[in-house]
C-alpha cells in the first residue's frame, strides 16, 4: 500500500457514534474502529440520539477526539418512531434473524426509513471528498451507498452488516426486497460476519436480481462489480483479559463466587431480546434439574439481561415470559438455602462484566440466531487459562465457525441444552484446559483490530483483491 493510500481518511457512518476514548464503555463496534480512527483520523457520523422538532434544519453536533470528528445529528420524532422504532426495529430486525412471525411490513414506516437514509447521506456529502475511505455500518444504512452515489460521491464506499442474512426464501417477504439489495450494490465492498450470510447475499442477488458470482467474492449486475465477503468481527482481546484483572472486575468475581457458596455457577449475559433463545436457555437449565436430581442445590444459573427497546411490545412480552419462567423453576425446585435462577435486568460495566465471566465455570451463549456473539469470545478472554470455564455456545451464532472446541448446542432443543450442561458441569480440568487453549487462539488471532485492517486492506485495493 502506497503512503497515499495509507493517509486517505477513514470517514464512519453507524446509527449511534463512539465512544473513542472509554475502553470501559465501547462496544464492538467502537473497538474494532478506534485504533483504525486514531491512526488515519477520521470522522465518525451518525445519530446525536436526541430529537429536534426541526432536525433538518439543526446544525450538527461535533466533538474532536485526537485527529477524529464524531459529528452527530437529530432526528424528529416522526423519524425516530418510523425509522429506528419502526422500519429498522420492527421490519428488518426479526426479518434479519429469521423471525418473519414478528415481523411488521407497513409502507408508512419504510418511507421514513429510506427519507433518513436520504437526509443523512446529504448532511454527510459537504463533509466528506472523493478520497476518503466510507464505511457505512449495519442494518439502519442499506439505503446508504444508493443516496450517497445519487449525490455524486465517487469515492470507495463500504458496507458491514453486523447481525444475519437470511436465504432468498426469508428476504423475498419484504416488499422492498429487491430495492433494499439493488442498493446494497452501491457499495463496493460488502462485509458479513459469516460465510453463511455472505452466501445468501450472493444467492439473492443471482436468484432474484439476475446477477453473476465470480471467484473471490465477486459479484456482478449490470455494469456494476461489487465484492461480498466474510469478515467475522473479533474483540480487543488483550484489552478484555486486562479487564478481568482489574479490581472492579475482581471485586465482582469474588462476589459471584461468594454467591455460588461452592456451587457450579453457570452465567449468560445478553441483551433482553428475542434472537438471544433466553426463554430456550431457562428451559434447557429447567431440563438438567427435573432429569438430574443430584445436580438439585449444586448448580446456580445467572441470567444478565438488560433491558433492550423496552417499548416495543415483542420486547416486553419477551420480559414476562422469561420472568414467568425463572419463576416457575425457582417455585418447583429452590429450597430455603438455594435459589436455581436469577435474573437482572440492570447493565453492567464491561470490566465488571470480565470478572463475572472469570468467575463462571459455564456460560451459555444460545442465540436462536446472531450475527457474530462477542459475548462467546470476551468469556474465552477473560478466563484464567490454568483453571478455566466452559463455553456451551449456539451452532446459530455466528462465533461457532472459530469458536468450534465450545460444546455447540441446538438452542431449540430443551434436550440438547441440559445434555451439555450436564457435560459442562462434569468436565475435568484438563479437558477444559485444552478446549480453552484452542479457544483462546483463536480469539487472540482474529482481534477487532484485525477485523477493521482486512476489510479496509479490501476496501482501498480497488478490486485488485489478493489470491
């Protein structure tokens, strides 16, 4: 790469921006974009998070951060309900991970959802030139590229979609389907999390819109060559295993041990939503205890789960049902001095969240369906190598195609689940050793940072993709 190349500025689009300076507080995506911004500088564009009864006409938001911008902007609330509520979190979000039974397909919504994309496009175009690298991040920007080309940007433009695609049969069922993926090819490079979702991108584009697959990645429409490929997101594993080591992470360790009193504590940390299979993992742990009596005040199970878009209606149908259940387990099975399950639905730090992990000897990570699951790969980071956890992870996340020593479970499966605790459980230390080695390597060699140069390495190459 030329020293031309390696000064074009990294120019960031997601729904929500940063943080950059709170290791504490960033989630994947700011990670995995941090060092990438603070080296190059760059700008970091997106939503303020606030509303504005003239939005349009509100200047943006900037604060500097080293050599990067993170410039925001408003949306009204008619946007906010038909853009984010709405078309995003009603449509496309159950769309994305199987769930057309939730599902909702309203016109008035997708209009607003594609005026967003519009209105941010052309609030981004006086910012940005023909040089600069654009990467425009997950399911709130499919329209993104489209307008930004409608402008006039001539520039590299690339697109990251953090949750799943699903095959044809599934994506055909929205109205806009062939509109959504027709403007997906605006970019000109397009990332999955895995080669699953890559594959049924590919498959809609040659199925449904005519277009061609070469070798490579390479898809062909028209007179337009884009490329689609696999690029599983990892995590700052070093910053994560530092984490666990810090006192807020120690102090929280200790207490979950002192919780436990010597039992087999088994933790799951994900946001209140339905694509996390809670409700599946609470029947699973309900199975191990009504088939394996002598796992009866031995076991304890910890659910961590906060609150997600709490005012939609799925969401919170989804809390009284998870609620109900724990209920019922804890009912049929504590004793005065063993309570089987709890859940909290507080958040918590993500160094306190290291230490939890750290002091677990199982966490269940059982999404009906995700696009990567980083919580799999910080509990991996966060464990102490000579005494470490079990991982029972989802064959339905994305992470099982690198995570593959964790005993992979079919969430659906009440069976399956109690089948791998009660392996889990009984595991001896040298078998948890070696799952966790392998575990581990692969976790430490495919970190965040890594994630954002290969796809950024692909991105500035022009097409002249490497063998």
């Amino acid at each position: 790469m030329s020293a031309v190349e390696r000064e074009r500025r990294l120019v960031v689009v997601s729904n929500r921006v940063g943080p950059l300076d709170d290791e504490g507080k960033a989630g994947g995506l700011a990670v995995g974009l941090a060092d990438a911004l603070r080296r190059r500088g760059g700008l970091w564009f997106g939503w303020s998070g606030d509303t504005a009864e003239n939005a349009a006409a509100a200047k943006e938001k900037t604060e500097i951060v080293g050599d990067t911008a993170l410039v925001t902007i408003d949306m009204t609330e008619e946007e906010l309900n038909g853009f984010y509520l709405g078309y995003a979190n009603r449509t496309l979000w159950p769309l994305l991970h199987y769930r057309l039974d939730l599902a909702e397909f309203d016109r008035g919504s997708e209009a607003i959802y594609r005026g967003v994309n519009a209105r941010f496009a052309e609030r981004l175009m006086p910012l940005i030139d023909a040089d600069d690298l654009v990467w425009v991040h997950d399911y709130h920007f499919f329209f993104f590229g489209a307008e930004l080309r409608r402008l006039g940007f001539s520039g590299r433009l690339g697109y990251f979609l953090h949750i799943p695609f699903p095959p044809p049969e599934i994506v055909s069922a929205l109205p806009a389907a062939h509109d959504l993926v027709s403007a997906m090819l605006a970019f000109d490079v397009l990332g999955f999390q895995t080669e699953t979702d890559r594959a049924n991108f590919a498959a809609f584009v040659t199925r449904e819109l005519g277009g061609e697959a070469g070798e490579d990645g390479l898809l062909t429409l028209d007179d337009r060559e884009v490329v689609a490929r696999a690029f599983p997101i990892g995590i700052d594993a070093e910053g994560f295993e530092r984490f666990a080591l810090s006192p807020e992470a120690g102090e929280h360790e200790e207490m979950l041990r002192d919780i436990a009193r010597d039992r087999v504590q088994i933790v799951g940390v994900d946001r209140m939503d339905y694509s996390k299979g809670l409700v599946e993992r609470l029947r699973g742990f309900g199975r191990l205890l009504e088939e394996h009596p002598d796992t009866h005040g031995r076991v304890q199970f910890l659910q961590i789960a906060p609150l997600s878009r709490a005012e939609l209606e799925a969401y919170a149908a989804l809390r009284r049902e998870l609620e109900e259940l724990a209920g019922h387990i804890n009912g049929r099975f504590a004793t005065l001095d063993w309570t089987p399950v709890t859940i909290m639905t507080r958040p918590f730090t993500r160094r306190a969240l290291a230490g939890i992990y750290r002091g677990a000897r199982v966490c269940l990570v059982t999404p009906l369906r995700d696009g990567m699951n980083l919580v799999a790969k910080e509990f991996v980071a966060a464990q102490d190598p000579g005494d470490p956890g079990v991982l029972v992870l989802s064959r339905f996340a994305g992470a099982r195609a690198e995570l593959g020593e964790a005993l992979i479970v079919n969430p659906h499966s009440a069976d399956d689940l109690a089948k791998a605790l009660r392996t889990a459980i009984a595991m001896e230390p040298d078998e948890r050793r070696r799952r966790h080695a392998a575990l581990r390597d692969a976790v430490f060699n495919n970190t965040a940072a890594d994630w954002c140069e290969t796809f950024l390495a692909v991105l500035e190459d022009d097409l002249k993709l490497p063998a």
